[in-house]
C-alpha cells in the first residue's frame, strides 16, 4: 500500500469497494471488503484521503474513518456520475469516487456530527407523521363524503365526523360505520 494519496470507497450494506490511488493516479489497489474488514484495513493504513458518496450511511462511516486520523470526504453523487468510465458498478464506482474527489475544484459535503443526525431523524420523523394524520384524514373525509357525510376542513372538525356516523338517523351501511371507527381511532 506504498504511496496511496486517496481511497475511494464505495458503500453499501455488506461488501465494500475499496480503490487507491497514489499521487500520480495509478492504481495501488483494488479490494472488496467486509463492514468489518473495512475498519480493520483503514485503521492500519497510512494516513491518506479517503473518499465516499454522500449517501445513506456516509455520515456515519466519515465519522467513524475520521477517527483513524484520515481525511475524510464526502462527494455529491452527481459530482460522482460524470467520473465513471465503464458500466455501472462498485469497481468502478469506487474508482469514479477517488477519480472525482481528487479534482481540485470538486465540492463536498460536510459530514454530520451524531447530533445533527439525530436532531435531522427528529424533523423527518414528525414530518412524516403529520402528513400520515392529513392522509387519514382526508381518506376518512373521502370515503364518508361518498355516504353523504360532510364535514367543514380541518383537523377539529373530524370529531364531527365522528358524532354524525354515530347517529341512527344517517341511515349509513354498519360496515362503513365500523371502518369509520377504525379511521377516527387511528388518528386520536
């Protein structure tokens, strides 16, 4: 692993790909690798740039590549595309990673600390429920609305919803009254 300059390492659930470069561009390695190996091999390696996408999980192996006392980078993956030579695959996308952060221009991204990550999980996380609740709502008002059940919009007016499915004098089939149930339930 003499003269590695840059890693290129392309990430994936089991079996990375790993590319090194030496200053001059020529090839040092080429390695696939297991998640375990993968920390085991760069925490023997000479300090060097390491490489990766920007993607799903690169947080946290910058994070954790970091603490061996490399330079971590993270490429945009449209940054990444333009690089790749041949067909699409961790060979050579790891190559395109080392190729395209070696480019004295190319942005990257910042990694993100544990707490950004879990202060980012917390927003996603709510957002994804409210528009839950708006999807049960507004399936709950759709499906009443073709029995003839109309309430105003709005979040406090689906108790409504709830009182007038509940009168006899509606006259609405007991399987939509019960489904109905089920909606109203799922969204208190």
């Amino acid at each position: 692993m003499d003269g590695v300059t840059i890693i290129g390492l392309d990430l994936a659930k089991r079996v990375f790909q790993l590319h090194g470069a030496r200053a001059d561009g020529s090839v040092a390695f080429r390695k696939k690798l297991s998640r375990a190996q993968v920390t085991t091999f760069l925490a023997k390696l000479p300090r060097c740039v390491v490489a990766m996408e920007g993607c799903a999980t690169a947080h946290f192996w910058a994070r954790t590549i970091g603490a061996f006392g490399h330079d971590v980078r993270l490429v945009p993956p449209v940054y990444v595309k333009p690089f790749v030579k041949r067909q699409k695959n961790d060979v050579a996308d790891a190559e395109a990673i080392a190729e395209a952060a070696s480019r004295p221009t190319m942005r990257f991204v910042e990694p993100r600390t544990e707490r950004q990550q879990a202060r980012a999980m917390v927003f996603r996380t709510r957002d994804m429920f409210v528009r839950q609740l708006t999807q049960m709502i507004n399936a709950l008002r759709a499906h009443l609305a073709e029995h003839g059940v109309i309430a105003a919009k709005g979040i406090t007016n689906v108790q409504e919803l709830g009182r007038i499915i509940e009168t006899a004098e509606t006259g609405i089939e007991p399987l939509v009254v019960e489904m109905a149930r089920l909606y109203l339930d799922h969204i208190e």
